[in-house]
C-alpha cells in the first residue's frame, strides 16, 4: 500500500472510531481468482463478534492475506460480501470502511519522529491537544519505545518500526482492526511482549480484531476463535479447545497439536463411543463422532502428544520401546516404536519432564476416549 494511500485512509475514517468500541463483521461466499487461474479464496463465511478476536490460520499461500485484503477493501472480490456495523461495505473504498490496518510491510512517515507518526492519525481526527499528548505517551508507553519518541524509523530496527506502525493503528482505536503477520519480523521475545499487549489493548478496547499468522501458537495465545484455512478454505472456525479437542479434520488435528494418527478400523461403535482395533493390534476407545460410525470402516484415530500417557508395557491400547526422550524445558518429548501385528511409525508423546522414561524401555500407551479423535481413512470430501 503506498504511503499516500495510508494519508487518505486516516483522514477519511469514521470519527466514531474513537469510541473505541468493537463492531460485528460479516463476511459471506467470499471468492477470489487471481489471473493466471488460482482460486486464493473460495466460498469463505463466517460472522465474527463485536469485541472478538479472530484469527485467520495456515501455511504459505492458504488465502489469508487475500481474504484479509477482500475485507479491507484493497482487492475486489469475484462475488461475495462484506457487512460491517450492519453496512455493506462490499463496494466501499477502504477509506470509507471504518477498518484499522496493520500489514506485514510496515510504512511508517520517513520525514517525521516516532511520536508525530503516531500522533498522525490523531491530528487527523482533530483530537483535543491534552488528549492526544496523553493517548500517544500512553500507546508508546505501552509499546516501550517512549525512549524512542524523538526519533526518525530510519534511527529504529525493523522491530522497533513495526511497533510503531503497531502504535500508529492503534491509537484512535477502530472499531475493527486487521492485521497481516504483524509480529513476523521481529524476535520471540518481542513477539511474546508484543502478543500480550495486542491482546490487553484488544479487551480493555473492546476491539475487534482480525489477525493473520502461520503460526500456530501465536493464533492460540491470542484468538477467541481461529479460522484454519488450507487451499482456501476454511477448514474450521472454532474456540482453540474445540480445535484441539474436537479437530474436524486430520489436517486441523495435525496443524494445531502436531496429533499422531494411528491408522485401524472401527471395531464397534455406540451411542458413547467408538471402538478402533489398531494395526498393531490393540483396542483403543474414542468418544462418539460422526466421522466414522461404519463398522469395518478403515480409520485414522489422532490423539495429540500431550494427550498421551504412560502405561505399564501390556496395558493401554499398545506397547512399545522407548527411542528418544528429549528435553525441551520442563517437558519431554518420547517416541516409542509400537510393538504388533503391523508395523506403524513412531508414536510422539510429550510428558512432564519429572516422568520420562528411558530409551530401551518397554512401556504401555494410554489414551481418555475424549481425546481420541476418529477419521474416515481415506478423508472423505476433500
Ligand atoms: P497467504 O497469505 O495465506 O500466504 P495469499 O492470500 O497471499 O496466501 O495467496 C493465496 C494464493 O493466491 C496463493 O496461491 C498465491 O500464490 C496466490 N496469489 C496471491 N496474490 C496473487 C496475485 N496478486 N496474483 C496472482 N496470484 C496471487
Ligand atoms: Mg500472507
């Protein structure tokens, strides 16, 4: 986006932005081709809360950035609909949208200070003097670069220049705030610092916000809710534990919690549960879902490694030895190679470091049916 444009964006926002508080946005059916024949988005819908703060999560060329480009109002989409507030804004400038940016490339004003690019938006606005001396120290204060305050970008790291850029959308509070791998450039401890000061500036503003990532743990540190996308599309729309506890899909099993699959078939199934006879052998009990009620069925059961545990060699749904135990931390990762009628891969677990076991040790592998999620195998649909 060029500077210029980010000029005009300020100036033409809605003064009820400095309200601050959150508004509802919807989008439905949106659809983008490019030329050249790639469907970057195709058929996304969701319906996002006032105050929530939603991320949209996936690899490399998933559609985040399309989307997120689609609500701002920087690429049109092929059909489709935006509604912010209860406004169509489908055909609107992105101006005139109500909308807060930050993008990957941060573009900061080369020719003043870290303090009159952060003001800017603020005089735009025409804020009172001491209100607005008292939300820039606030926001650089918050962000800790009031150290910094007299200086020009080109005195700052490319870390430092995107908190600012961080600083300059936040400070006169947009009802909806969109943000494109904001913290990518910067190191993991700032990435941790600046995660949890976008997250209380998110509630204390009741901001909504829409975020974009490709990692993980950044989207479960900071979302209400996260959208995985793959190919497009949404793969599920849900709270982090629901992703984690009920994935709908193997690929949204193996994205958020890395799961192990562990291929078998259905060997009964009830109204609470389901029985899956492993490969290897062994029985191991999930709890009731849908993807897999067909007895005989052949199936893919994932179960996360930190859902994992330790059981006696000949309990639990196999046995095992232990190849590697690595500590990261307080946690330690395992694998074990499973004993059987067929040979499987490794089983990953990940265990407090106080109950390791050690390599060459048989041991048992245990599993809560809640945490057993069943595929058809081969995945059905996509
Ligand atoms: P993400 O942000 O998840 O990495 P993008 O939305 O940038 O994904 O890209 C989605 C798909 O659209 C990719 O296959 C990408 O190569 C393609 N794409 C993105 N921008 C363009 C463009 N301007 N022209 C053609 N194809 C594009
Ligand atoms: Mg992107």
């Amino acid at each position: 986006m060029p500077e210029a444009d980010v000029m005009s964006d300020l100036s033409h926002s809605a003064p009820a932005a400095l309200t601050g508080s959150g508004k509802p946005l919807s989008v439905t059916r949106l659809r983008k081709r490019y030329r050249g024949g790639v469907t970057a988005v195709d058929e996304v819908s969701m319906e996002i809360a006032a105050g929530e703060f939603v991320t949209f999560l996936g690899s490399s060329g998933s559609g985040k950035t399309t989307t997120l480009m689609m609500i701002a109002g920087f690429c049109e989409p092929d059909s489709g609909s935006i509604v912010v507030g209860g406004n169509d804004v489908t055909r609107l400038a992105p101006q005139k949208r109500g909308l807060g940016f930050v993008f990957q490339q941060y573009l900061l004003f080369p020719h003043m200070t870290v303090w009159e690019n952060v003001a800017f938006p603020l005089q735009l606005r025409d804020t009172p003097k001491a209100e607005l001396r008292r939300r820039v120290g606030e926001t650089l204060e918050m962000a800790g670069l009031s150290a910094m305050a007299r200086r020009r970008p080109r005195e700052l790291s490319g870390g430092q220049q995107q908190r600012v850029a961080l600083c300059r959308a936040l400070v006169y509070r947009p009802p909806v705030i969109l943000m494109d791998e904001p913290l990518g450039a910067l190191d993991k401890k700032l990435r941790d610092q600046l995660q949890t000061e976008i997250k209380r500036i998110q509630q204390e503003l009741g901001l909504t916000v829409i975020y974009v990532t490709h990692d993980q743990e950044e989207a479960l540190v900071l979302s209400d809710r996260i959208a995985v996308m793959r190919d497009g599309r949404i793969d599920q729309f849900d709270t982090p534990r629901e992703l984690f506890e009920r994935p709908r899909t193997p690929f949204v099993a193996d994205f958020l919690g890395a799961a192990n699959f562990l291929p078998g078939h259905i060997e009964e199934h009830t109204a609470d549960h389901l029985l899956v006879r492993l490969d290897t052998g062994g029985l191991l009990k999930a709890r009731a879902q849908q993807a897999a009620s067909v007895a005989k069925a052949p199936v893919r059961a994932a179960v996360q490694p930190g859902r994992l545990a330790l059981r006696p060699a000949g309990e639990g749904f196999c046995t095992g030895t232990v190849e590697t135990v690595t500590y990261v931390g307080t946690l330690v990762r395992v694998t074990v190679r499973p004993e059987g009628a067929v040979a499987t891969g490794v089983v990953r677990l990940e265990l407090p470091a106080g109950r390791a076991p050690v390599p060459g040790e048989r041991v048992g592998l245990g599993a809560e049916p809640a945490d057993v999620s069943v595929f058809a195998d081969p995945e059905e649909g996509r």
